[in-house]
C-alpha cells in the first residue's frame, strides 16, 4: 500500500498582470489558508510524507510552509519543475518515478491537472479547490505500479472545510 496526498496550491495573486503565470506569488489568503491547512494536516497526525512540488513559485510556497509545519527541511522538497500545469498524464509518470523507499507521498500542483488525476485515480473525487489535499490509499506495492482507478479516498480537507 501507498498512500498519495495530493494538494493543490493555496491561493495565489493575480495583482500583476503583466508577471508571468509562473512567477505568480501566494496572495494573502493564499498565505494565510497555507499554514492553516498544514497545521490541519499535522494534528492528523500522519507520517511525514515525502514532499514533492511544481517549481512554480505559488506551489513551491504553499509546499514550503507545509515542510516547515512538519519539521520538514526545506532541502527535502523534491522540486519536479515538469509539475507546472501538468496534465493527468504527466503527473502519473511524475507519481510512477517515485522512490519506492518512500510510502508516503505529498505533491504539490495546479488546477486543472491536479483534479483530474484526483479524479483518475478515485473516482470519488471532484474539483478541487486551492489548498486543497485529498489523501488517497493507493493499491500498489511500488508506485511504478499506480494507474487510473487504483485508489480509495481516505478523507479530503481545503479550507472552508473546517
């Protein structure tokens, strides 16, 4: 077994519209719901995921303030720069390269391929809303091995939520 949190970024500014998509900063309630839902995530009281972010500067900060929720080094975010805007395709071959060494998995990413490959992967999934993660339990002994339909929905949280 496996299991994959998948979280999309947390809110992020549109305030420049000259700035390039990816460069596009956490707006305030981005940086506000950030720390809330890590800190949500850690009273769950999960292990550690290994954490693995989209380049992007909105992902790579909503991934940020959930290592340092964890404890986790910021060293450790395994920065995955093809995750930026990637379809449900490209994250299942990002989800199938991962390190067996690793059980437990957190990506960070975007909408619209975030909540597909969600969707892909268990059905009960639907569109999901900034920083929101859904845990899913993943029927696989190596994550070589995860494909469409292979998961089961665990619980979900985003921040109107709770």
């Amino acid at each position: 077994m496996r299991t994959l949190l998948l979280t999309r970024h947390a809110k992020s500014s549109w305030d420049h519209p000259e700035q390039r998509d990816f460069d596009r900063p956490l707006n305030a309630r981005g940086e506000r719901d950030a720390p809330a839902m890590a800190q949500r995530f850690a009273r769950r009281g999960m292990p550690a995921p290994l954490l693995v972010s989209s380049t992007a500067r909105r992902a790579w900060r909503t991934a940020q303030v959930f290592a340092a929720t964890l404890g986790i080094p910021e060293a450790d975010i395994v920065p995955v720069p093809n995750a930026y805007h990637a379809d449900e395709d490209t994250l299942l071959d990002i989800v199938q390269a991962l390190p067996d060494a690793a059980p437990n998995v957190m990506l960070f990413g975007h909408n619209p391929g975030i909540s597909t490959f969600a969707h892909a992967l268990c059905r009960a999934t639907g569109e999901m809303a900034t920083c929101h993660t859904v845990c899913l339990e993943l029927d696989v002994e190596r994550w070589a091995d995860v494909g469409r339909a292979c998961g089961r929905l665990l619980w979900e949280d985003f921040p109107k939520m709770g």
